[in-house]
C-alpha cells in the first residue's frame, strides 16, 4: 500500500535556512502538518529536494526512540484547518523535505483517503505490531522494511472518510475547548514573566534578588537506560521516566509507562532522583519539565536537578517553564536538538 523512504540528512551549516524541514518534533506534536507549523529548514540542492520532498497526503513516521512505544509516531501534511513509529499526516502543496530520524509513507494508490490517514495509524493493532518490530537497545528503532510488513485493516473508502469525519467532530469540539483556556493562559504567562523576573513584587517584600548560576545552587544529573534485552532490569517498582512520560504529565510526576528493579539501576547509568527533583528534558523535547512527587530514575533524555537550600524546587519548575522557548533555541542543531547539562 506504502513506498516508504528514510529522510534526508546533511551537515549542521545547511539547518536553519532553506526549505521548510520536517522532523522528529512535528511528528510529536501533530497529527496534521502544514508547511508553516513546520519548525526547521535546510538547504538541499533540487537532486536532493526530489528525493526527499514532500506531497499532499504523505505520512511521516517516528522510527527513533527511547523506548519502543515511541516508534511509528505518525503525522499528515495539510491546508485543512507516542515515539517510534508515532505518525502525523503533510496536508500541505508547499514545498517541505522530511529528515533523517522520520520515515516518508507514500500511498502507491489512493487505497485510503487522506482524511482517513491521520487515524489508522492509533489504532492499538498497528502500535502492537510495530512494538515487536522495534530493534535496538539504548534506543529502538524501526526501518522501511518493518514497516512494510505491517498489516491495517481497510474498510471501504465512503466508510472511511464517514469515520475520519465522525473523529475529527470530536477532534473540533476538543479545540474548541482548548481555545476556551487559552486567554487563562496567556494571563497566566504574563505573570509569571513579571513575578520571576523581579519586575513585579509580592506586598511585603522588598529583599534583594541576586544573580547566581544554577550549577552553584542545584545539583544536575542525567539518567541512563538499561539494556532491552535484560528482561530481569525491567517490571520492578521503580519509576522510569522517558520524554514522553513527561510530555504527557503535568507538574508533578508519579507514574510512568515502564518500570525498573533494582538491578536495572544496579546495570546501568540509571539514577535514583529524590523526591522533589526537577526532571528536564535534554532531548527532543527541549525545556519541558516536571516534578518528581516521589523517587523516580530516567533514560539519559532526562536531567535531573536536585536544589540546594537557597532555592525552592518549585521556583525553579515555574523558571524553566517561564524560559522554555528561550531553552529550546540553545539546543544543538540538526535531525534531532539536544542540550547538555553544560548549558544550564
């Protein structure tokens, strides 16, 4: 049903400008992509730029992870108004490339209608499929070949498109809630900017802020994974954070996806964090955040930051929140941004 393609990848000086460039975080983010919600650009020649463009209806795979239940993320690229293997759908005619860390799915014939695509890939059927077809230790994967193995089922094209209009009712009704919080929000942020930037004081206190760096008041670890194929490191009792686990919390954090037993922390790099650690993510994801409401350990995606006395953990959470955008700008650039501990 599908061609599929592994993106493009070059050096770092040609990130930045260029064609609009499809990654890891548009997949992550979106099930729908259109050309001006795409993050990154590059520079490419036109043999390059045939090779590795995008076209209305195409379907972008995730095939790099942590763990295997982030492969086969998916997104579709479009005017219309968790990673491996996570897809989103380029609903869009401008010109965009995809890169090195996503799959392109091309339909070979219109066997599914494109208002269908950004559904059929959720399904638990499809992720189950593409978790035993995930290789890798530190960090899963999935190829074309995987890919190309893996079986949907097809209703009839007039049902599909009735389905992919039932969901996307629902999908509306749920941004339409969304943008109800939005002005919230935006109060919200504004003062925030203005409360932890000293610009607006709380009655009663009028004490000096001093300048300090965060490694000479807060002490920053990162985390480590265990090898999959350790089964006796896995199930325990201890909370194993990943990007998306934290993506998909809140502020604080007490439950996770996957688990460790003592000896995952015993065979690895993996860290037990203490209560009230900041965890932050270092990859892809860059700036989120969240608190750990209980011990917890991390893949190596993950800083921890435990603070000293001089400073309250939740002052520092409501800080990274705050300089978000601005930490997501000091990532490494290319297929996928990164931050090190040396930055903060």
């Amino acid at each position: 049903m599908f061609d599929f393609k592994n993106g493009f990848n070059t050096d770092k000086s040609s990130y930045g400008k260029g064609y609009k460039f499809a990654n890891v975080m548009d997949v992550l983010n979106n099930s729908i992509i259109t050309e001006n919600i795409i993050i990154g650009s590059v520079t490419a020649d036109i043999k390059s730029f045939d090779l590795f463009s995008l076209s209305f209806g195409d379907v972008l795979f995730n095939r790099t992870s942590e763990i295997p239940e982030e492969i086969a993320l998916s997104a579709v690229y479009s005017e219309i108004p968790e990673e491996i293997a996570l897809s989103a759908v380029y609903m869009d005619d401008k010109p965009a490339m995809f890169g090195g860390f996503v799959i392109r799915g091309r339909q070979k014939t219109a066997s599914l209608a494109v208002s269908f695509l950004p559904f059929v890939f959720e399904v638990n059927k499809f992720r189950k499929q593409v978790f035993k077809l995930a290789q890798g230790a530190v960090r899963s994967n999935i190829g074309q070949e995987s890919l190309n193995k893996v079986t949907i089922l097809l209703p009839p094209l007039p049902e599909q498109r009735r389905i992919a209009e039932v969901l996307s009712t629902w999908d509306r009704a749920i941004e339409t809630a969304e943008r109800l919080l939005e002005n919230s929000e935006k109060r919200f942020k504004a003062l925030m900017q203005q409360l932890l930037t000293g610009k607006k004081r709380l009655p009663n206190f009028r004490g000096k802020w001093v300048k300090k760096e965060l490694g000479d008041i807060a002490q920053m670890k990162s985390g480590g994974t265990p090898l999959s194929s350790k089964s006796e490191c896995y199930g325990g009792e201890i909370p194993w954070v990943s990007i998306k686990d934290i993506t998909s919390t809140g502020k604080y954090i007490l439950e996770t996806e996957r688990t460790l037993t003592e000896k995952g922390i015993e065979n690895s790099s993996a860290f037990l964090y203490l209560e009230n650690t900041i965890l932050f993510a270092m990859y892809a994801s860059i700036g989120e955040c969240c608190i750990a409401e209980k011990s917890v350990s991390s893949s190596q995606a993950i800083l921890g930051i435990s603070c000293q006395k001089s400073l309250y953990f939740e002052f520092l959470y409501y800080w990274f929140l705050s300089g978000k955008n601005k930490f997501k700008g000091m990532g490494q650039k290319g297929s996928q941004s990164n931050l090190n501990a040396g930055h903060l």
